[in-house]
C-alpha cells in the first residue's frame, strides 16, 4: 500500500517523537493516491500501472535474491494541497530506499530532493543504481551512504539512493510521496545492503525488533519498535515466515463464503500493493463460482476482473489456522466505469514469478499487521 507522511529537515521524516509510557514510535500515515477517478469509477489507467509495477518488482526481487543468495526464490510450480516536505511510501515488498537528488532533472519537479552536500554524514559510494518497473517506469542514480532519521530514530551509515532521473510513473501527479523505503528483508535488496529498519534494530534505535501497520482511509499509521495497543482487539494471530526475502508466509486458505477456493498456499504481506493478487488460473479459478464475473483483460486491461456491483462477494483469507474477512467495500474498487453496473473485483492476476499470491491493500485494510524480523512471522490482529 501506498503512503506519504511529512517530514523535517531529515533524509526520511521526523515527524512524531515516541508516546508518553510507549515502548514504540507511532507515525501517523496517509493513503496513497486512490485507484478512483473524481466520480468514483476505477482510475483504470492507474490500476493498470499498478499491476504492471507490481509484476515487475516481483521479478527484480526475486533476480535480487538470486544474485545476492545464489539460488532461485521461486517457491511454487509453475501456475497451469498543503506545503509538503519529504515523504516516503513505505514498502514491505521490497528494501531498498531512494529519494530524488537535488541534481535531478527529469521529472522530479514536485517532489523535496535529497540534497547530499548539505549532509555532513553523507558519502558517496561510487555505485550507480536503477530500479525498472513493468509500466516503464524506472528510477536512476547514485548509492551513498548516510545517516537516515525517520521520526527521531538514526539509522547510522545506511545506504540510499540519490535518484538524478525519475520517468514519469515517479512524476508527482503519479507518484505522490517523494521516494520510496522497502522494509523487507536485505536478501531482495538491488543494493544488497541491510534495510532501513534492519539497521535500526541491529544499532538498538528500537525497544522490540517489530513494527505494524494499521491500514485505512482514515487513521493509518506506521508503528516502529513496539506495537499501538489502541489499534487492535483480540490476540494476534502469527504466520512463520518460509524464506527471508519477501515478508513470506504460508496461506492456508481463500475463501468464498465457506468454500475453500485457494489452499495451502505461499503469500507475501506486502503494503506496496493494492489488490490481492496471484496467477491467471488460480484468480480464474477464484472467479469461477460468482455468478456473473468477467475477465476484463481485453475491455479494461491485463489481470483485470469484474464482478456485478450488486453481487459483491463474501471473501476471506486463513493464516494460522484463523479466518479473516474482507469487507465488501475494501475488495470493490468501484464501478468499471460510469453508470456501469460491474465493478472492478479487488482480486487480480499478474505474472509474479511463481512466488505464491501478493496479498496487498484490499485485505490488509482489514486487520493489524504486526511485521516480527526477531521472531521472522507475520502476525494479524481484528482492528479496534
């Protein structure tokens, strides 16, 4: 899921110091931009983009992994209006951070720029980067390292890169937050360097080696070193991580109503991601049973589904032996288009390499996400 959050005079955001009697650092968070046009229809040109970036970090994931580690990731067969400072889109699907340098030229009007001369912790590393998407989009630059400040918390010599060239899928008009930080594991890293919060835990910036997201339209935040215990109810309810690349757990299920559509299945927890999203023949197969759904493709774009906006589907996701629901309002996207009476199904399909299902946004909305790099598993928890 995508998010911007203000930011002081920092590489990364100093927004909000730690809770009196808290063990942890809350930042409130906002909601990336919307998959929505003004009228409520789904923007589907961006919900294209979307997929496309999707699929292609996968990929270059998963090639990171493989160069860095020296074996493939694949773990399944084949599938038969405010003044802004700078913000980060905070990224459990991948590890890398960058941020637009103050040298840059092309598409980075809008955004705050990372200016390393007036770091005086910054250096250079002498090694060019570029991250590619499937859209065509990409980032460029250079690596330095430098001591990164996120909400009073120092990171000391992390690596980030200072992009000189953003295309236009990283313009502000499409790309709200100024650059990005991935919070999965270093094996996936293009930098092949430890991530931000990786750093932090092993300098001991944070009290616990944890950090959740409560995902919303309202109310979102980002905890680092603990957990907010006014976001959540119940007890969580933990997935073991199954290969320390991706945030990657086992899925035991994806229902329909009480019908088991997907079982055991490999699943990444990524807040990157929109929709929930697998192979062609799995989502067609979760498909199959709702009256009236289509492959949209062809009408509206590549791993696009429509179901009848009056027939939105009772959906659920089991990990650790406990279901979860989503809501009806998170997994519709809106209407097709105007006056339209399908809707755009919050389950789609992509190329993703073989590496299991992407659960992003339409579930994640739903509960707390407790992400535990002491203990490598994912935990959920009903939202308070």
């Amino acid at each position: 899921m995508r998010f911007t959050l203000s930011a002081s005079l920092a590489v990364l955001p100093v927004l909000a110091a730690a809770l009196p009697h808290e063990t942890h650092t809350s930042i409130p968070i906002s909601k990336r931009s919307s998959l929505r046009n003004a009228d409520g229809t789904v923007d589907v040109k961006a919900l294209r983009r979307h997929l496309a970036a999707v699929e292609s970090k996968i990929h270059r994931g998963n090639a990171a992994y493989e160069r860095n580690r020296g074996h493939s990731l694949s773990v399944v067969p084949p599938a038969t209006s405010r003044k802004r400072e700078e913000g980060v889109d905070f990224d459990t699907g991948s590890s890398d951070i960058f941020l637009p340098a103050a040298d840059c030229k092309t598409n980075c009007d809008g955004h705050v720029m990372y200016d390393t001369s007036k770091s005086s912790s910054s250096k250079p590393l002498d090694k060019p980067f570029t991250l590619k998407y499937g859209d065509g989009s990409n980032v460029s630059g250079k690596q330095f390292s430098d001591s990164v400040i996120i909400s009073g918390l120092a990171g000391e010599n992390q690596v980030i890169g200072a992009a000189t060239e953003y295309s236009e899928g990283f313009s502000s008009k499409n790309f709200p937050p100024d650059g990005l930080m991935g919070m999965g594991y270093q094996s996936i890293s293009e930098f092949d360097s430890p991530p931000l919060f990786q750093t932090l835990v092993e300098q001991k910036k944070v009290k616990e080696p944890v950090f959740a997201f409560k995902m919303a339209k309202e109310g979102s935040e980002l905890t680092l070193g603990g957990l907010n215990s006014k976001l959540y109810k119940d007890d969580f309810t933990y997935a073991a991580v199954t290969k320390q690349a991706y945030w990657m757990v086992k899925m035991d299920s994806l229902s329909l109503g009480d019908k088991a559509v997907v079982e055991s299945a490999s699943s990444i927890i990524d807040t990157g991601t929109t929709l929930i999203i697998g192979e062609h023949d799995d989502v067609a197969k979760f498909y199959k049973d709702i009256e009236g759904a289509k492959d949209a493709s062809d009408s509206l774009g590549p791993g696009i589904w429509t179901v009848p906006c009056k027939s939105i589907p009772e959906l659920s996701l089991t990990f650790g032996g406990k279901s979860f629901p989503v809501s009806k309002e998170t997994f519709n996207l809106g209407p097709a288009q105007e006056g339209s009476d399908e809707c755009v199904g919050g389950v789609g399909h992509a190329d993703v390499a073989r590496v299991g299902w992407i659960v992003g946004d339409v579930f994640l909305q739903n509960v707390y996400t407790v992400f535990d790099l002491g203990k490598n598993q994912v935990g959920f928890a009903s939202l308070a």
